[in-house]
C-alpha cells in the first residue's frame, strides 16, 4: 500500500476559487489588521503568506509592526483603536508573542465580530456549544481538507496527538460535531503507539520530529500532520515519518504542501465571514 497524498495546495485552490467569487459579490472589500510584535522570523514568514493570500483574492490587508519591547498595555490599546475601527474587520495578533505580553489577555482584548483567528474565549465557547462563530484556522482547515477529499470522521475512531487551544483542543471538538469518536493524546500520554496504533484517523499536532513511526500507524489509516519542525539536515519536516508511514496509511498530508495552504484560507474565509456578521449586526 502506497498512501494517497491530501494535496493541500490543490484543496486550497479549489477553496480560493469559491472564495474569490464570494468576494465579488460583495460592494467593497473587507480588511484584515495583522499585527506582529517583534522579528520572530517565523512569524515574518507566516504573515507575508497571510498578506500575499490577501492580496491574490482580494482581501485589503494591512501590517501593524510593533517592536520587541512592546508593553502589554501598548497592545492592548491598539487592539482598542482597532476594534473600534469600523473599516477593520478582522484583526490578527501574529503569535508567539514577546514574554511580557500574556496572550490569554490579548486575545481576550480582541472584538469577538472581529476574532478571525478563533482564539478568543467567546469563539473557543460557541465552538464548545456546538454554533461555531469563528473556528481557529488550522482545525478549520483540516476539517475542509477531509472534506475536499470526501473523507468522513463519521463513527470512526479519531486519535488527536496534541492539546494546545490553536489546533489540538478545537479539531477534537469539530471531529466530535462531525460524529467521530475522538481520542486526545499528548506528551504525557502512556504507551502513544498503542493510542496512535487504534486511530482510523491520526492528527499529529505535537511539534517534534518524526514523532510518530511506521509502528504507531493502523494499516488503512489516514494520517493528517500539522507539525512543521527541522530536520538534522535542516530540512522541513512534520511530526509523522512521512516515508515510511507512507506505506501503511490510505491517506497522508505532506509537509510542507498539506495543512498550512488550508489554514491561509480558513483565515481569508473567517475575514469574510467576519465582514457578513457585522453587517447583520449594523
């Protein structure tokens, strides 16, 4: 068995077209606020995709850099100044942040109509309830992979590996709204491979290398990696092994070329969404 590939660059296309005429249909553009604290080079990178993506289907964009030394409070009245901007329909705060500004407290800052990124506890909360306002962009974008490729979680044993509120957290509770039965694992699970050895369906969200081998994988499974780690040759790689686990799944992402193409346009569609409810709400 030779694992078929979930393309995501090709899921991504499919979704930016569908996209691109829903922003057609509309009188004016919405606009998305990033805003980066400090030269992370990382986050750099991750914000040029965001604003490229925006400019290719027609998203008005705009950068707020801030230094390194940001104060908390500092951010928190821009955050302010942006949420009382009626021009601004989505703001972005690019993580990780500088060690003195509490994320939890930034993300809380930010207008619920205008949390894009889904990290804000009334988004993580209508999410928990089962009427998702804005889903974080990872999970989303996963969720809409396995639908590109007609793959339902429905009744099959879903192993997440990973709890953080970015991915882990809410894609147990999408698989979970999707009918699967879902498993979370994470570093201080006992005995993974015969966690990870159960799942039909395996997420691998831990951040470390070539974590999960050939051993850990069911026969069949369809494995989806959202780690993007460094190899010892320098080399991107994910969290799974991808060659040899290539040889037991049905289905596997690539690294890079899988999720990351998704989540850029769970991001352009939050923003759209974004703009849809607030004018319901005028």
């Amino acid at each position: 068995m030779v694992a078929k590939l979930l393309d995501g660059k090709a899921a991504a296309a499919a979704w930016e077209a569908e996209l691109s005429a829903k922003l057609r249909g509309l009188p004016s553009p919405p606009k998305l606020v990033l805003v980066r604290v400090g030269d992370d080079p990382a986050s750099g990178i991750y914000v040029k995709k965001k604003i490229e993506m925006c400019a290719k289907i027609g998203i008005t964009s705009e950068l707020v850099h801030l230094p390194e030394n940001t104060s908390e409070a500092s951010l928190l009245s821009r955050i302010a100044s942006l949420n009382a901007d009626k021009s601004v329909n989505g703001i972005l705060v690019q993580v990780p942040l500088p060690k003195q500004i509490d994320a939890l407290n930034v993300q809380k800052a930010i207008h619920p109509f205008k949390d894009v990124d889904g990290f804000g506890p009334k988004s993580m909360g209508y999410l928990l309830m089962g009427r998702p306002r804005f889903v974080a962009a990872t999970p989303a974008g996963i969720m809409r992979l396995l639908q590109h490729y007609s793959l339902s979680p429905a009744g099959r044993h879903c192993v997440v590996v990973g709890r953080s509120n970015i991915v882990g957290k809410p894609l147990a509770v999408l698989l979970l709204q999707d009918d699967a039965t879902v498993t979370i694992a994470h570093s201080k699970t006992k005995d993974l491979a015969a966690i990870t050895k159960q799942a039909d369906f395996l997420f691998v969200a831990a951040g470390k290398a070539n974590l999960i081998t050939k051993a850990m994988v069911k026969k069949g499974a369809v494995v989806v990696d959202v780690g993007m780690n460094k190899n010892r040759m320098g080399k991107s790689c994910g969290d799974v092994d991808f060659k040899p686990v290539s040889s037991v799944a049905s289905f596997i992402t690539p690294v890079p070329g899988g999720v990351g193409p998704m989540t850029i346009m769970s991001l352009m569609a939050n923003t759209i969404k974004a703009r849809e409810f607030q004018n319901q709400k005028e």
